[in-house]
C-alpha cells in the first residue's frame, strides 16, 4: 500500500476541455503546454470550500454543508506549471468571451455608480438651496439700505459718499 497523496502532491494534471486528463511529474512551462495545444490558453484550477449561512432561506436543507467553489487563473506563457496543482486548458473563444463580458460588467458598475453619484449630487445640491432659501426667509430684510441692483459681472460694494468737513 503506497501513499496516495505523497503521488497526487508529485504530479501536475492538465484537464482538456474534452475531458481527458494529462498526468506529467515534472515542471513544464505554460508556453510549451501552448504549443502542444493551439488556440488554448492555460489556467490554474483554484478551488475552496464556504460554508453556508445558518440565515439564509434557501439553503435550510444545507445548514453547515461547505459549498466547494472552483476559480480559474489564467496564466501567462512565461508562467511554469508545477507538480501539485491541477490546471485547465481553455480555449481561446472562451477567454474572449469572459474578458468582453468582464468588460462589460465593469462599464455597467461604472455606470451605476456614476448614476448614483449624480443623484446624490443632485440630492446635495437640492438640499443645500432649500437651506439657503430658508436661511434667505429668516434673514430680515432692509430694502431701503441696500438698492437692488442686477447687474452682471463682479460683485462690487455699494458705497454712499461720505462728506468731509474741512477745518
């Protein structure tokens, strides 16, 4: 009887999109795994476990029962593929598609938060003119010592003559 994960921990497996799996027990770039394999890139298979909310209604029947989720990593050609990971090959229709729809939801966040902004720039704005329009009202006015005057242009103060006596 031999140590079964003494072998897992030593050998470096690429999964093909057609299912088939490749064992190797040595380090191999990704570049020539590329080659191998045109018109598919390489990616690090990273996969963790959660577990589910107490909270949450729709998983009642699951209380406490990790959820295993699987991520990839795309690597680069310079990258190197090392015994004890798991790696995926992926094709290249499938890397444009994830990165134009990637692209798509972060112009989407963007939107929305610039939306949101706005709207809470505008709620500032309105909020900041009613209390000025407020403050307007509860100031007393003295219209006999100011004359209106519209003018357009820089503000400029409104000076009476002053008469002075000469000794």
């Amino acid at each position: 009887m031999g140590n079964c994960q003494a072998i897992d921990n030593a050998t470096l497996m690429i999964q093909h999109p057609c299912g088939r799996v490749d064992t190797l027990y040595s380090p191999i770039s990704a570049l020539e795994i590329m080659k191998l394999n045109p018109s598919h890139h390489v990616a690090l298979l990273l996969t963790s476990s959660m577990c589910t909310s107490t909270s949450s209604s729709e998983n009642n029947n699951r209380d406490g029962v990790p959820i295993r989720v699987t991520r990839i990593k795309l690597l680069k050609p310079s990258d190197t593929l090392l015994p004890g990971h798991v790696y995926r090959l992926v094709t290249s229709q499938e890397v444009t598609r994830a990165k134009r729809q990637a692209k798509m939801q972060q112009k989407h966040e963007r939107r929305t938060r610039e939306q949101r902004s706005s709207s809470e720039l505008e709620t500032g704005v309105q909020t900041n003119n009613q209390v000025m329009n407020e403050e307007e009202s509860a100031r007393p006015r003295n219209v006999a010592a100011a004359p209106q005057r519209s003018r357009a242009g820089a503000w400029q103060p409104t000076l009476r003559t002053i008469s002075e006596s000469g000794t």
